[in-house]
C-alpha cells in the first residue's frame, strides 16, 4: 500500500494504476492533495480559491464508479487544478483581478467539460499575474506566488501558481495558458514540465483571453506521459472554437505505449535531427545556464542525435510582431472597463493597455502580414530537422523584489530575461516544451526548451520523453 504522504508527488501514470485496481480511493487522495494546500498555501499563494466540499463530493462519486467497474480513464479520480482564467460553471472566474471579482460564468469551458467527463477532480482556481498580463506572477490585488524551491524568488509567470502548485504536491496536474510562454516559463522556474500545444489544437472557448491570435492552453505536469494524457483528453475540434475547426486531429496515444502511436511509430526518436538557433539568439545567457544547455546536448549527440545549427536570423522581428499583437489585442478587450474601471487596474496593467489603444490599426495588421511571412520563413528554415531546441528561459528565477538583471555584464529587465527565448513560438504557433535539465549554481532549476512542427504535439512528446530517459533530468521535490 502507498504512503499517504508520498501520494501527492506520485505521477498520474502510477496513481492512476493505483485508483483503477482500488489501491488508492480518489477520497484518500483528493483528502490528501487538500491537507497539503492547507499546508503549504499560505506560504506559496498558489491559490485563489480550492474547492474542497465539491471535490470531496465528487471523489466520492468517482470511487463508487471504479468500484463498480466504471472505471473512465488515467484521469478518473485524479486531482487537477485550473488557472484562473477558465470558466468553471457557477464558480467565480477572478483572472487575477478585481473587475472579475464577481464574475461567475454560466457555463464550463471546453477543456474544463472535457476533464469532467474524463474524471478528473477540479480541486481549484490558481493565482496569476494580473489578467495574464506578465511573467513574474506578483499580482498587486491577491499577492506574489513564491517558487517552492527559493521563497524569495518568483514562480514565474502568468501560470505561475499553477506551476507551483504542481511543483509542491498541490495538485497532479494544472491547466494554465501561454500567450508567450505562461506555461513554460513557469514550469522552468519551478522545476516542472511546462507545455505549449500547436495553435488550433486545444480549445480556447471559456478561457478568459489575453491576445485571442497568440493564446494558447497550456499544461502544466511532472512528467512527459502525465503532459501526454491531460492533452490526449483535452485536444480537438470544437465549433465554440473556430480556431480549432482547421487543427488535424491528434493521433498520439500515450496512455501505456507511447512510441505505438501511427505517426510516432515512424520516427526514430534516438536519431533526431535537432536545430539550435544561432548565438545571437541564445546570449546573453547565465553561466550556469549555458553549461546545462550545451551538456545537455552533448548528451543527446552522444546517443544518436544530430545537432545542427538553424539558419534563422529574424527572432527579433518575431518578438516586434508579438509585442504590436499582443498590445492591440489586449487593449481592445479592455477597452470598455479601461474608460468605466480604470483605478481597478494596477498602474503597471493600465499603462500597458493604454498603450496599446494608442496602436495604429494599420501597424496591428502589418505585423500581422509580417508574422505570415516569418513563420513561412521559419518552417522553411527547420527543413530537414524534427525539433529546434534552446533554453527555456536566459536566468533561473529572480528574486520578487528584483526589475533589472545582470547577466553576464549585460543588464536585461527581468520581464525579457524570461520571454525572449520563448514568445518567438507564439507568433509562430508551434508546440513548445520545457522539461527541467538541471540546477543552476543557486540550487534553481533550469528548463530546456524543445519546438517541433506544427501538429506534430506526438513527435515533440515522444522526444522529450526520450530526453527524460537519455539524461535521466526530471522532476524534483523541493525542499519544502
């Protein structure tokens, strides 16, 4: 019999096994993941609210299924927390501010209907930066989220409570978004897997939007398989969505064998053709930082993998891009609690939207005719290779107080610090991952990321859980 105490950093892969032979009661478990957010919530903020009388109800009903023989899936049973940004039907949806402070959607969103009808236990809403509005996760109206490995330092952001709430055995899994790296940004920091699906795969309906043409949804994990199941669920058409009405459908299975999937079947995952963008992308980056990325490639190389330099040059123009879209997509949606609500931004949210009102509509539409022609570009640059890896992030999370940074010698705002390596892939639109690589000289953990074609999520998947095997870098506790 498992440990009760060891439940909430067991991985679904084996808590589900666990739960479907009656080992584990989803009652036990569920209690267990809510004595520890009592625990520790208080000195991480993960949380807005936890939803503890429903999901103990609902544990409940999910116990007398299994044994019964109903048993639905790998999520059935299994405790799973929401950003909150996604509409949970009479459930006050906040997005981290005060103007939804008694917002209370009529409906569930997509994904969120789809993890019920999978099983799954909503165990409560997570903390962000304001309306997802950055990547610190320090919110002026519901506090800081702290990174469970440093409590001085940030969980990162816009997911970040989501991320810390997976890091530190809150939850077995978190669904969060990523506008230009919410998900992996995060997961970096907190030492976790962070991932970003192909634009159009994942339905944004009942999502509280930042940037409708960058957001995606994301998903946040401990594990490559335990990524691979919530997406396996979550991923499809929706005609709420017509975003997702274009998506191919997604063909991997990686519930027990991951590799038997018809398209991953067909690639070699120990023989990867691998593409690194060229220095002028990756510096600056932090020492430690460095020596990671490259021993981790060295590893890669050592198995069978092919690393190659890609010729891209324009990342800079990919960042433009997404900062014209994201002002004027942003701004349009506050437009009207901007001219009714101002005082209840924080000053920092309502210059940015301000400045985004002030975007000619001509120069919105340019960056979106340039964007079409880079990620033409970028796709005819990755010809020949399967993924395209980098950092996830330039530092290991920086201290809450902290604005500026210096690395080596060059002094970068935190805000681009962490985004500069990963908001090129929203533009672009294509499946990112960050999976932890190591420890930074701090004792901070450090994420890699990896980007693959559009709609090849099973590809990125297989190759990362092959990383995990290769190099043997995963999840850790903290020492909480």
């Amino acid at each position: 019999m498992m440990e009760k105490y060891e439940l909430p950093y067991l991985p679904i892969k084996e808590i589900s096994e666990a739960v479907k032979t009656c080992e584990i009661s989803p009652v036990d478990l569920t209690a267990s993941v809510i004595k520890r957010i009592k625990r520790l919530n208080g000195l991480l903020n993960a949380y807005i609210s936890v939803f503890e009388q429903s999901a103990i109800e609902v544990a409940t009903k999910a116990e007398k299924e299994i044994r019964a023989g109903g048993w639905l899936g790998p999520l059935h049973g299994v405790p799973i927390a929401l950003k909150d940004v996604f509409y949970v039907k009479n459930t006050i949806t906040t997005a981290g501010s005060p103007i939804l402070k008694d917002f209370i959607p009529k409906h569930d969103a997509s994904v969120v209907k789809m993890l019920r009808e999978a099983g799954a236990i909503l165990i409560g809403k997570t903390n962000l930066h304001e309306f997802a509005y950055g990547v610190t996760n320090v919110n002026p109206h519901f506090g800081a989220t702290k990174n469970p490995w440093n409590l001085d330092r940030i969980a990162g952001g816009s997911s970040g409570g989501s991320a810390a709430a997976v890091a530190s055995g809150m939850c077995f899994a978190s669904l969060g978004t990523d506008t230009g790296g919410s998900t992996r940004i995060p997961a970096a920091l907190c030492g976790i897997i962070g991932f970003k699906p192909t634009y159009g795969l994942v339905s944004k309906h009942g999502v509280f939007p930042l940037a409708w043409s960058l957001d995606h949804v994301g998903i946040l994990a401990r594990s490559v398989w335990d990524i691979g199941i919530l997406l396996e669920t979550i991923a499809g058409p929706d005609p709420a969505d017509i975003t997702t009405l274009i998506s191919k459908p997604f063909e991997a299975k990686l519930i027990s064998k991951p590799f038997e999937a018809k398209r991953i079947q067909n690639f070699n995952t120990r023989r990867l053709r691998v593409g690194v963008p060229n220095d002028k992308f990756l510096e600056p980056l932090q020492e430690d930082i460095n020596e990671l990325f490259w021993g981790s490639l060295k590893k890669l190389e050592d198995e069978g993998w092919q690393i190659h330099e890609i010729d891209f040059k324009h990342f800079e123009q990919l960042s433009a891009c997404r900062y014209i879209i994201l002002l004027t997509e942003a701004a349009s949606l506050h437009a009207r609690w901007l001219e009714t609500n101002p005082e209840l931004y924080s000053e920092e949210l309502r210059h940015k939207l301000m400045l985004g009102l002030l975007v000619p509509s001509d120069v919105y539409l340019k960056a979106q005719k340039v964007r079409k022609v880079l990620i033409r570009d970028f796709l005819r640059a990755m010809k020949g290779l399967d993924i395209v890896v980098c950092p996830t992030t330039s530092v290991a999370a920086p201290r809450i107080s902290e604005e500026k940074i210096l690395i080596n010698g060059k002094e970068l705002s935190v805000r681009l610090a962490l985004l500069r390596l990963t908001e090129p892939f929203n533009v672009l639109g294509l499946p990112a991952i960050s999976i932890p690589c190591g420890m930074s000289k701090d004792d901070l953990p450090v994420g890699l990321q990896m980007v693959s074609w559009p709609f090849y999520d099973d590809l990125l998947l297989a190759a990362a859980l092959t990383y995990e095997e290769i190099t043997g870098n995963g999840y850790r506790r903290p020492p909480l």
